[in-house]
C-alpha cells in the first residue's frame, strides 16, 4: 500500500495520500503520484528500496497486506506521519496459472486471500479516515481476464471479479460520503513477478495476440487511468470498471 498528500509545490487543495502495493506496478503508481507533489507512503510483504530511493519522504511499511492488525497499525503510521487520507489503491494480487483440476483448496484459498479478501482488509482501516477527510478514492486493480476468460486461471478470474462486485457495492455504500470507488482492469502487464510466472512460454505472445494494440502493457500504460481517477475533479465516476487492456475485451 501507499500514501500520499500535497507538497507545497501543488496547487492548493486538500492533502491526500494513496494506498497501494510497493513494488512492480505499484511502484509505478507511488512514483507517479509522488510526481504529482503526493507524500507516499508503501506497504509490502518485503522491503522496498527501489521504491524509497526514488520518492523523497517516502514512508515504507513491510507487512502483510491481508492481516487485519498490520494494516491498521500500518495506517495509524501514515496517519501520525501525513494527518490524513484520501486515496486508496489495492493492487496486490496472485495469479498461479494450472489446469482446474490441479488446483488444490489451499491454492484457491491463497488467491482469494490475497486477491479479494487484503482489499477488503485494507479499505476497512482506511475507512474512518477517508470520511474524516470529507472526499476520497478507493482504487481496485482488477484484470482484463475477467472478460477473456483464461481457462488456467480460474481462482485469479473468480477472485478479480469478486472485486469488481465489491467495487459496485462498496460505491453505493460510500459514495454519499464523497468517497468514489473505482477499479481499473489492466491485461498482462510486464513486471517481475510475471515475467517469471505467467509470462514465461509464451504467455506475454499469447495475450498480445488478443489485444488490438499489438504490444505487451507496461506499468507505465496504467498511470493516467489512475491519476484520473484519484483526480479530485473525477468525483462522480463510481462503481465503474476501466478496461485499459490494448483492446483484449471490447465492452
């Protein structure tokens, strides 16, 4: 997770902080918003060096996205550290590719946790404090492989679409606090985890070929979806799903 708020090279407004994963695609994010005079805050599973070496007053937190008493300790941290919040960005995810058959009730478990039940973990903590601010933004990164589909992946499909169901629900029950919740559906996007995972044999190829932009997605290819909206002028786009996935799915 991350956090940040306005610097003083910003225009005026309320200062505001995200929270999101610290490394491969999050980073992307906490880079970006820091470039946005953001303060950032991070929580990972591991430390994150990259990330603090490339945003000054970073805040960095390592611990475990789905338990419940690191994350509000977590939170209290940014709190004390920036006063406030008013974003939050939920981007950790597994995605173990096997045959159905294969799966074992620990796997699916692992993915559920991971995937759909941290959000929730981290969103509640957050809460108190996204009303206390009087706006915020609730950022889920979901997949485009809720519409392709992929066979090989049915915890990670079924996960992803339970956010997408907790987006539109937890909008409806936010949004007369001014707290918009969105998600963004990328399609496989180069990082280190999947280079490694997913995208090895052919997996990236493969993608690329259902996509009518014929290149494989990077991080990069994600930030101005989500700095539009956290966007303090995107107050009334809620419960919404942003496929930005080179044309793999048309909705």
């Amino acid at each position: 997770m991350s956090a940040a708020s306005r610097g003083p090279r910003c225009r005026p407004g309320p200062r505001r902080w995200p929270y999101t994963r610290a490394q491969g695609l999050g980073q992307e994010f906490a880079v970006a918003l820091a470039g946005r005079g953001y303060r950032v805050a991070g929580l990972d599973i591991a430390p994150q060096a990259q990330t603090a070496g490339k945003i000054p007053d970073y805040l960095e937190l390592v611990g475990d996205a789905t338990d419940d008493e690191q994350v509000r300790a977590g939170t209290e941290r940014v709190i004390d550290r920036f006063g406030t919040l008013h974003v939050v960005v939920n981007n950790a995810g597994v995605y173990p590719a096997k045959p159905f058959e294969e799966i074992t009730l620990e796997d699916w478990r692992r993915v559920m946790r991971v995937n759909l039940e941290a959000p929730f973990v981290v969103t509640r903590a957050a809460l108190p404090h996204l009303k206390a601010a009087g706006w915020g933004r609730v950022v889920n990164i979901v997949s485009a492989a809720v519409f392709t589909a992929p066979p090989d992946m049915v915890p990670y499909v079924a996960s992803k679409m339970g956010l997408i169901g907790f987006t539109r629900a937890l909008a409806s029950a936010l949004g007369p606090y001014g707290i918009t919740v969105n998600a963004i559906a990328p399609t496989m996007v180069r990082t280190a985890t999947a280079e490694r995972t997913v995208g090895v044999g052919g997996g990236f190829q493969a993608v690329r070929a259902g996509q009518v932009v014929r290149r494989t997605q990077e991080p990069s290819d994600l930030v101005s979806s989500l700095l539009y909206v956290v966007d303090e002028g995107s107050g009334f786009l809620t419960g919404q799903t942003l496929n930005v996935s080179g044309g793999s799915a048309f909705l």
